[in-house]
C-alpha cells in the first residue's frame, strides 16, 4: 500500500481533454466512471487520484489507439503541456529544462520521479512511478513521459530521432512496434517499471532557438506546497477528501480506489495512525465550511451545500457542533470582530 494518497494535479488532463475537443469526442464517458468530471475545471491545480489518471489514459488508448500518448503530445502547445509547459519556460536549453522539471515535480505528483545524469558521452534520463500500475497502463503512462521528453528535446530545432536509445516497458498486446513511426528503432522493451532514455549531449545541451520569459512562474502559478501534504497518510487522505470533496462526500470506499487498495487496508492504515476515516471527513468537512463562512458575501444556503450537505438544518446542527454557534451567528461574530 502506498505511505501516502498517489495524486497529481488535474491540469495533467488538459492536454487529453483538449485533444478530444478538437475531434468533437465528448470526455465526459472516460471522466464520469473516475469521478473526474469537474476535475480539469475551477481549479487546474486541484489534486486527483493518480491512479484515476491512469484509467482514464487506458480507457482512452482502448478506443483511439495504443499511440495516443505519443498522438496527445505531438499536437499539444508547449503551454499546454502542463508541467513541461509552465515549468521549462525560460530555461536555455533541454538539460536545464529538465533538472528544473525533476525539482518541482513533487508539487505536481506525489509519486513519480525523474533522475538526470549528465556525462562526457550521454545525457541518462530516468523517469518512474512508484505506484504500482497495471501492465497496460503502466506503457500509457511511461510512453506518454516519454512523448514528453522527445517534444521537449523537438523543442530546439533537432529533427528526429532525437533518442539515442529508450527503454520502456511494452504494452502487453502491442508490444512496442506502434511506436515505431514516432521513435524508429531507438526503442527497446524492458521488463523494468518506468523508462531510460539516453540522448546524445549535442541535443540535450542544444539552446533552444529563443529563451521565453517565464511568464507562468513568475506571474501565474499560485504558490504550491507538495501535493502529498506532511507527508503523513492520514494527511494525504485529507488533502484527496477535500480535493473529492467538490463532487460529493467521498465514501470510504472511494478512497481506498484513489489509493488502489482495499477498504480493510485503507482503515487498516488510518488506525495505525490513530485515525477514523469519518472523523477524518468530518474535520475536513468542518474547516472547510468556516473557511467559506469567514468569505464576503457567503450564506449558509451555499456553503451547506458546498460541504455536502442536503439540508441547511443539518449543517446547522453541524455548526453548533463545531462552534456551539448557528452558521448566522458564526458569521455574525466574524462581521463584529468577536
């Protein structure tokens, strides 16, 4: 079982949802059953299940394709491409591009790693899950890493192949050969999880045609913690409770699928922590609901409704609970300064 919630954040999906757009696919059949429907909207930064990301890119590849990774990445503009976008902008050249994208990645996955190790011969890039995915998915969502760092490197003008070599591992009925007409005989399978790649120094180290300026960093991302929380699971259970949250009260059950374990596992692992997953909603649930109380123009009609519940008497009751005062007079106090 994972030691904390794997999670990333929704912008992963814009890409995707943006390629479906174009093609006049409706996203809400591959959304809906995951439970991402209003992920990607309001808040791209909000976190999701990692592993509902994953079956999501497979339900995908089932009906357009074992490619469609490589096919999303090809059409996607720089900015659309989430962290390769917003992060690379304004670095010179790929290598640098990439050790700044492994440093923040923590704030965007919670559990996906990248190595870069530079030599006089070769520039070795390692990429990897630690999250266990199913055979299928797991070539998904490598070759769609791998899509990245073969754009990124496109990026200064270096005409394919740029690979010197990738290993990865393949897909269980394909194989590798449907990414042959992208990457030619650079690849290779691996029985390994995650993906070596080696790129010639030439490229790697090649200046990008123009430095951007970093529009996104230095003006557009809001300041992110990573996305795991202390590092504790039962705080990153809350953190996926409240990201749930949006779309309803999440049972127990549906966490134990965000965290691709089983509900006894789930529980199991919250009590060794000395927590209840009811009490963990519950108290997420409660700071949630006086942190939107304590907004301008709030009313309890929307903020009862915002954390889950169906009547306002029953958030009511909630509050003189949490409060030992009505939602009215809690907001009162806030207005008076008391």
């Amino acid at each position: 079982m994972p030691h904390s919630v794997p999670m990333v954040r929704a912008l992963s999906l814009m890409p995707a949802l943006r390629w479906l757009k174009v093609r006049n696919i409706d996203s809400e059949p591959f959304l809906q059953p995951l439970g991402l429907s209003s992920a990607p909207y309001g808040d791209p930064f909000r976190p999701v299940p990692l592993l509902h990301v994953g079956s999501f890119l497979r339900a995908l590849a089932r009906r357009e394709g074992p490619d469609v990774a490589m096919r999303i990445v090809a059409e996607a503009s720089p900015t659309e491409l989430a962290l390769l976008g917003s992060v690379a902008l304004g670095t010179r050249t790929p290598v640098e591009a990439i050790a700044r994208i492994s440093a923040v990645l923590p704030v965007f996955c919670s559990h996906e790693q990248l190595s870069i190790t530079v030599t006089p011969t070769g520039v070795d890039l390692w990429h990897s899950y630690t999250v266990k995915f199913d055979p299928e998915t797991e070539h998904l969502m490598v070759q769609y890493a791998l899509a990245m760092t073969d754009r990124l490197l496109g990026m200064t003008g270096t005409a394919a192949p740029r690979l010197v070599k990738a290993e990865l591992p393949p897909h269980p009925e394909h194989g590798l050969t449907h990414l042959d007409k992208w990457l030619g005989t650079t690849l290779h399978p691996s029985e390994r999880r995650g993906i070596h790649i080696l790129v010639d120094p030439a490229v790697a180290e090649r200046p990008f045609p123009r430095t951007a300026r970093d529009r996104f960093l230095s003006g557009g991302l809001p300041p992110l913690a990573p996305i795991r929380g202390d590092g504790s699971f039962g705080d990153s259970v809350k953190v996926m409770v409240s990201s749930m949250l949006t779309d309803g009260i999440p049972t127990v059950r549906d966490m134990a699928m965000a965290c691709g374990t089983s509900v006894r596992s789930l529980q199991r692992r919250l009590a060794g922590e000395g927590l209840v997953y009811s009490a963990l909603v519950e108290e997420v649930r409660q700071a949630r609901a006086l942190r939107l109380l304590s907004m301008p123009n709030a009313t309890a009609k929307s903020v009862s409704a915002d954390v889950g519940y169906e009547y306002q008497s029953s958030f009511t009751r909630a509050m003189l609970r949490w409060t030992g005062a009505s939602p009215k007079k809690f907001m009162g106090r806030g207005a008076t300064g008391r």
